[in-house]
C-alpha cells in the first residue's frame, strides 16, 4: 500500500483508529482529514494543491500545498490560519534553520513559529496569560500543523530518525504571538528585517520555556532586574554557555514597562546582557559538553587557563531575540528564557504572513 | 454504506531521495574509518567495521576514534588518511 495515498474507512470511529495504525499522528488524536475538509481548505486558499513549498527533512518528503493542508486540517486549523503553517515551513528550510539536525538530533530542542504584527488580531491568537499554555484554537493549531508537517512530511518520527535524549511538551504544539499591545517596543519581525507594520512568523528552535521571576513589579531598578534574567541565560548546562547561538527572552508586559520607563529599548536589553549573563571559566571548565578544539566551543575567545575570565553566553548582543508576550502578572514580574541550539542549527528565521482575501 | 476518504498527510519521496549512488566496489582497496568516541555507538562501529572487512575484503584498513562526538577530526588526521581510497565517517552521537 501507498503510504501517501487516500484510505477509505466505513466511520469516524475505524477513521481514527486507522490513523493510529498508519503513524500519522505521534499520539495526540487528530482531526480525520476528509476530502470533504480538505477541499473547502484548498478551495479557500485558492493555489495548485500540486504547488511545491520544499522539501522537508530528514525524509526530504516533499511539502505539496495540498499535503500541507491535509496535515493542517489534521491539526483542527481553520483555513484561514493555514497561510501562517506555510510561511513557518518556508522559514524552516532556510539552510542556516538545519531542520535536517534538529529533527534528528539528541538535543531537547524544537522549532516555536512566533506569530507577530496585525494577523496576531486577526486571526485571534493569543499574546497575553498562558500564552506558552493552551486557551487559543489559533496557537494550539498552527503548532499542531507545524509539527504534524514534521512528522508526517519530514518524517522526523521519535524513536526512529528523532532521537531526542528527551524532548520536551513543545514537540506536540508551539506556536506563541508578539503581545505588541503591551509592548513598548517595536515588534520582532521588524528586527528581524520585515516592516514594522507587517505581519511575520519567526521560527526558532529552542528548550522549552525557563519561567523568570525578576520582582519587576516592586521597587527594583532595571539594572537589578537585568541582573536576575541574565543569570537566568547563562545557566552553566545550557547551550549558549557551551556553544553559543541564540537565546530568545520573552519579556512580560510588566518587566516591559519597567525597563521601558527606565529608558531602555530592546538594543540596550541586548547589550546589557551580553555584558552580564557570564560565567567564570573555573565553572565553564569543568563541563565537557564540548571539546575546547570544537569550533563552537568558548575556549576559541578566552584563555582557558584564566579561571577569573568571564565566559559570556551571548556570544554577542544580537544572539539575543527579545520580544514581549504573556500576561501581566503578579508583582513578581515574570518572564521567560528559551536557549537555542548553539550555532548547530534553529537560528531564527522570518516569513512574511500573506493573507488570503476574502 | 458510503465510506469516507481520508487524505494521506504522509508526503511523496523525492526524486532525489531515490537516486541513491550505489556502494562502491571495495574489494582491494585501502579503506578508513574515522569514528566519533561516543560510548553510544562505539559497539556499533565495531560491528559496522567487521562488517564491512568480512564483506568487502579489502586490502588494508585504518580506524581513528576520536575523542569527542562534537570535535572535527584534526588536520594532521585528516592527512594520515589521505591515501585511503574511501574514508567512512561515523558522526551520529
């Protein structure tokens, strides 16, 4: 039998199981892709359902429009969210993204589609508290599609080609959005070269979310605040402290405000960090994750026989991705850090989102 | 009764993923292995290596273990080797 073509089944019942026993879900039950669901999503989208979008390692299974979509009905998108799985696809097959490494690799890491500018409204994706949680039909199916393209296109299957030491929950769904409402800064997309006014999707692959509670909400100076996230980047396991690469900081409305009052703007964040997330090379040394001849590895730009030089986990200012999401909180003034990959692989990467028209 | 159709999400292999070069002809020839030192596999590249002398023969063979799965084999490595007529990299961790 044909993997890739249609099956018939007498019910819904048969439907699902039946997609149990052909592996086309990675244990999550999904939506039965009927031709039916499928049709009006193409028809809504209106291009050749035989149009090539890449091909998707490590299977190098080509991502039709049409096999695109299957997955993303799958996923229980409204048609209407299914330019933003494509843009994320195209984003993670740019070269320097390596989804070939990251779908294979023993590291925890998965790709997060960050969704930013108008369509965050549009389309109804959540910004704001949990926004790393469930509550949104929008971020919780363009996460699913994202990874059902993965598992069904790239056949990145665990346990066979994926062999994550552990994963994490963000290889069943990842899909966040900019909360530029309460921001006072400009959005991702734009540092990441699109108009600000536009909408984008930023892929990155990343841990999962490390939560950061920085007291933002009393009487701290930004500088203390800093202080407390940068401690929290160069964790001495992580790979940024090991191999450098990207970090994203997802900054809460409060801490947000806060800094923004104290006059910094996302640059300065950047360099300040840069400056303070380090660790001493008497720490650094005796982790062997990697080997000092590596070519990622810090032994590269600082004397590895000076135990007092400060190692820094941002290698420079601009590995650092900064946006605002989540709610306001408490006083506690939370926010989050995900690591990256080291240079390996996962560095962002933007799409702009085109809208169908109604 | 009607049944239902259900799209496959699995895609189509690529043209490319088929045209797999075949392995080459090795019987007589000199071959390397260069393995990384990851106590994972190091049993498979054992069992790799056997392998491949059972069932090619060839004339002469060179191993390098590296010591760190992540750390690229040095130059001078790369230059003992130079005369292999294939060289197998190992580089999964």
């Amino acid at each position: 039998m044909d993997p890739t073509k249609s099956i018939h089944v007498d019910n819904l019942e048969e439907a699902h199981e039946e997609m149990y026993r052909l592996g086309w879900t990675d244990g999550l039950p999904a939506i039965p892709p009927t031709a039916k669901l499928v049709n009006a999503a193409l028809d809504f989208l209106g291009r050749d359902p035989q149009e090539v979008i890449g091909e998707v390692p490590p299977k190098n299974r080509i991502a039709t429009v049409e096999k695109v979509v299957v997955n993303c009905v799958m996923a229980g998108c409204l048609p209407e969210y299914i330019p933003v799985v494509i843009a994320s696809i195209e984003a993670m097959l740019h070269n320097e993204f390596n989804l070939n490494g990251i779908q294979a690799t023993t590291n925890c890491i998965s790709p997060l589609a960050i969704v930013s500018g108008p369509v965050v409204e549009q389309l109804g994706f959540n910004a704001g508290d949990n926004v790393f949680g469930g509550g949104s039909r929008a971020n919780a199916a363009v996460g699913r599609a994202i990874r059902l393209v993965l598992w069904n296109i790239g056949g990145g299957y665990a346990g066979e080609i994926d062999r994550a030491t552990f994963g994490h929950p963000g290889k069943y769904t990842f899909c966040i959005a900019e909360n530029s409402q309460d921001s006072p800064w400009g959005p991702l997309h734009e540092d990441m070269g699109l108009p600000a006014d536009s909408s984008g999707v930023t892929v990155f692959a990343c841990e999962s979310p490390h939560h950061i509670a920085t007291g933002s909400g009393y009487i701290l100076t930004a500088t203390d605040i800093l202080s407390v996230i940068a401690d929290s980047i160069a964790t001495a396991g992580s790979a940024a402290m090991n191999g450098g690469g990207q970090v994203l900081l997802v900054i809460g409305p409060m801490t947000a405000e806060k800094l923004a009052n104290d006059g910094y703007d996302k640059q300065q964040i950047r360099e300040e960090l840069h400056q303070l997330a380090r660790k001493p090379v008497r720490l650094m040394k005796s982790n062997k994750f990697l080997n000092p001849e590596h070519p990622f590895h810090w032994a590269n730009f600082i004397d590895q026989n000076d135990d007092d030089a400060m190692i820094p986990a941002l290698r420079t200012p601009e590995d650092l991705l900064v946006m605002v999401a989540g709610g306001w909180g408490s006083g506690s003034g939370f926010n989050a850090v995900c690591h990256g990959w080291m240079q390996a692989g996962g560095l962002a990467q933007v799409r702009p989102i085109d809208l169908v028209k109604a | 009764m009607p049944q239902i159709e259900l799209y496959s999400p699995v895609g189509e292999e690529s043209p490319r993923a088929t045209g797999i070069a075949p392995f080459p002809e090795l019987g007589g020839s000199k071959i390397a292995f260069l393995f990384n030192g990851h106590v994972s596999v190091l049993p498979f590249w054992k069992n790799l290596e056997e392998e491949i002398k059972t069932r090619f023969e060839p004339s002469d063979t060179v191993t390098v273990i590296k010591p760190n799965t992540f750390s690229p084999a040095s130059l001078s490595t790369i230059e003992d080797l130079s005369d292999v007529d294939l060289a197998l990299v190992g580089v999964c961790a």
